[in-house]
C-alpha cells in the first residue's frame, strides 16, 4: 500500500470513528462500541440463534455453520442436508420462510408478506439523500425492496427488509448485538438501547469473511418494542454480490442510515406483516417453543472442564448450546468449539449425517462421524476437524477445531491443539447429558 493510500485509509478511520461517536451520543447511553482484536462473547452470530436453532437438527453444528461465512447471523439459506450455501460475512436479515419464525420441521410456514414493493421503495428513497434509484420488481410484495442507487460517485445495492423477530422487543435483542469477531471480521461495531426503548446496531463490515472480494456491507438494523426488525445494508457495489467495486465506500453515512431505519413511515407498512407461528408447549421445548438447549455459561464450563491438561484458554464465549475457546499449548492459538443439541435426533433429516466413511457406532449405539478437511472461511492453511456424536436417544454433541485462532485467519499452527483422540473424549463425555436445559 502506498503512503498517499494509508493516509486516505487513516482518514477515512478518522472520519468513522468521529462519525460513530457522534450517532451514539444522539442514541442515549446504552452503547457499547466493540473495536476490540481478541474475540468477544457470542459464539455464532447471535442474531440468528432461533433460525439456527432449527436448523442445527440437519447440519454440521453452529462452527460448521461458522465456517462457510455465516452472513447474520445474519440473507440466503445457511446450511440445509444437502449442504453449505455461501452468506455474508456481515449477517444480514433471513428471507421469507427461513427468516426468525421460520416453521421447523414438520411445521407450516408461517404466511408470506403481501407488503406492495413499490410502497417499501418509497420510504427508501423518502429517507436517503437525493440520487438515482433503480428498482426490481415494483409491481410484486413481499416484506423487502432492494435497489441500486447512483449520487455520481458510483452506484451501489441498497435493500431493506421488515421482519418480526417476536412477540415484544426484547425477542429479537440478539439479531442487534455485535457479531463475535472469532466467527465474523468487521472493522466497527456498536450497539445498544435508543432513547425512546428500542435498540440499534450499527456495524461496517465485509460481504466475504476472507475478503476474497472488496465488498463492503454496512448495516443499521433497529429492534422497535413490538418486536419489529427494520434493517437497512448498503454495499460499495451496485450488487451484493457478484458486481464489481464501484466506489471506495457505501453512500451513506451511519447518521443517515440511522435516520433510514428510524424513519416513521416503516411502520405501517411492518403492521401488515404475517404473525409468527405459535410454538410453546411441545417436548423437549424451552420458553421461545425451540428446542431447549444447555446455557451459554453451563456449555461453557464444561468445555473448559474437558481440556487437556497442557494447553492455556486465552479466551471464550458461546452462547445458549454452543461454546468456544481459543486454547495455547505453547505452539500457537487453536479455536475449539462445542455444539450440544439435546433434541436433534427428534428432527427430519439428522440420519444421512451419520452415514459414509468416518461414521462408526459403539457398543451402546452412538454414532460417532469423525471429519478432518481443510478450512472453508478463507484462512490461509487453515484445517478444520470435527467429531460428530448422536446417542440413540438423539441427544447430539458436535466438537470442532482449528489450527487457527479464527477461521477467517490464516492458521497459526501446523494442526489444532487438540487431536482427533482428544476431541472424541470431549464430545462423548457424559457431562454434557447432564447439563440443565432451558
């Protein structure tokens, strides 16, 4: 990089951070601005943990999900049985029948958005600066509107989408917290509590966790107290994926895209939005109606309590069924992580996950898939191992591991820290059964 490209680079960083600092004085005192290089709490993109709830019962676990980019937690499908599907490394917002209040298995989805577009495009344009838009599907409904959008100084992709996320405003507080940076890499992130009740995150962040593509994804999402999701993604290309840098930034600034998602005209139209299945009362249930799961602080503990003796936690986090550490015996930092699913084996679709080479099953009946490949986040050298287990009773408990700190890093080691031994008494322990669920 050039001197005159760092300077504009450290300008640039300037310019944000003043601008950040400026948003969150006008949004009340409830803010924490993460900008921190050790991990943070959280596991998997928290926003998305009533959607991977569900989807946990078919898939590899949530650093499985992890390691093909999760894209927020935050648009697209993430991991089905036939396989990883690519998402954005900044989560972004699920679509229709597979956004927070998806139908489970065996479920009826719940009813499409009948939202006209060209009523949502509205709003949009009413609450950005003056430029030029163009706009697919004008005349269809639904509950989103993406858009590219030209002030002169290049075009660039511009959507918003309205989701319920709950019952009341605290349903949905995690689909508006910092992301964890051992999952995702953004270079800003602040959330926290408006005025008026209702909670905002800002995040500026990247479309690929590797950065393969310099595609920039800035996000505001607010979380109104009738558990609505407003959120906004703005890109520095006229697409989110697949289109060609067209500008060093996205269009607009955190402040207008604050003033986006708070615009009052949002929400009339997010009223008309179908109600979210009802859920409680079935077996195996915590108090949302998803599968119950350990606590983020029990999982946890027990992870720690499992480790081989030689190696240092350098850090941790999790979050309800999953937790992670980064563990260092002297030759570099390796991420280890835990996924616990008590009731995976009572959803369609676990069985194929335990076929094929790799797949053993013991004397009492558990099925043990063992896996070593290479990383797929984009880290450079990075290998990713994994046992799979799943009692005959179906309680499930996923352990993986990296030769790297985090999966979009490259690896910081020759191989992780714990072997393929090490993780396969990890995973069959008896402690994780016992583990109180919520």
């Amino acid at each position: 990089m050039s001197q005159n490209e760092g300077t504009r680079h450290d300008g640039a960083h300037e310019r944000f951070e003043e601008e950040l600092g400026a948003v969150l004085r006008g949004t009340g005192d409830g803010f924490a601005v993460d900008d921190r290089r050790e991990l943070v709490a959280g596991g998997l993109q928290r926003g998305r943990r009533r959607l991977v709830r569900r989807r946990l019962a078919v898939t590899g676990g949530v650093l499985a999900l992890a390691a093909v980019g999760l894209g927020g937690v935050y648009g697209g499908s993430l991991l089905g049985p036939g396989g990883p599907a690519e998402t954005s490394s900044v989560a972004a917002p699920p679509q229709r029948g597979q956004g927070v209040g998806a139908a489970a298995p065996g479920e009826k989805p719940m009813g499409e958005a009948t939202i006209p577009v060209k009523d949502l495009a509205a709003v949009l344009k009413a609450n950005t600066p003056a430029g030029q838009w163009q706009f697919d599907n004008l005349d269809g409904q639904g509950q989103s509107v993406t858009g590219v959008y030209d002030d002169g100084h290049g075009k660039a992709g511009v959507s918003v989408g309205l989701y319920r996320a709950g019952g009341t405003g605290e349903s949905g507080t995690d689909q508006v917290t910092c992301p964890d940076k051992a999952v995702v890499p953004y270079d800003r992130c602040a959330d926290g509590r408006l005025p008026g009740g209702e909670r905002f995150m800002a995040i500026q962040g990247y479309e690929y966790p590797d950065k393969r593509e310099e595609t920039k994804n800035w996000r505001a999402v607010l979380l109104t107290k009738d558990g609505i999701l407003i959120d906004a993604s703005e890109y520095n290309a006229a697409a989110e994926k697949g289109a060609a840098i067209s500008r060093e930034n996205p269009p607009f600034s955190l402040s207008q895209l604050k003033t986006l998602v708070t615009a009052e005209a949002w929400r009339p139209l997010a009223a008309q939005l179908p109600q979210l299945p009802q859920l409680p009362g079935r077996p195996g249930t915590g108090k949302d109606g998803l599968p119950a799961v350990p606590s983020a602080a029990a999982v946890q503990a027990t992870l720690r309590s499992l480790l081989p003796k030689g190696v240092t936690v350098t850090s941790h986090g999790g979050d309800d069924g999953h937790g992670y550490v980064v563990v260092d015996d002297g030759e570099g930092p390796s991420l280890v992580g835990v996924d616990v699913q008590p009731t995976a084996g009572k959803h369609e679709g676990f069985a194929e996950l335990f076929t094929g080479a790799g797949v053993v099953t013991l004397p009492d009946g558990t099925k043990v898939k063992s896996t070593q490949q290479p990383g797929e986040k984009g880290g450079e050298g990075v290998v990713w191992w994994s046992v799979d287990t799943m009692t005959p009773e179906g309680f499930r408990v996923i352990v993986s591991t990296f030769n790297s700190d985090a999966q979009y890093k490259a690896a910081t080691r020759n191989e992780p820290a714990l072997t393929m031994e090490q993780l396969k008494a990890l995973a069959l322990s008896p402690k994780w059964q016992k583990l109180p669920l919520k």
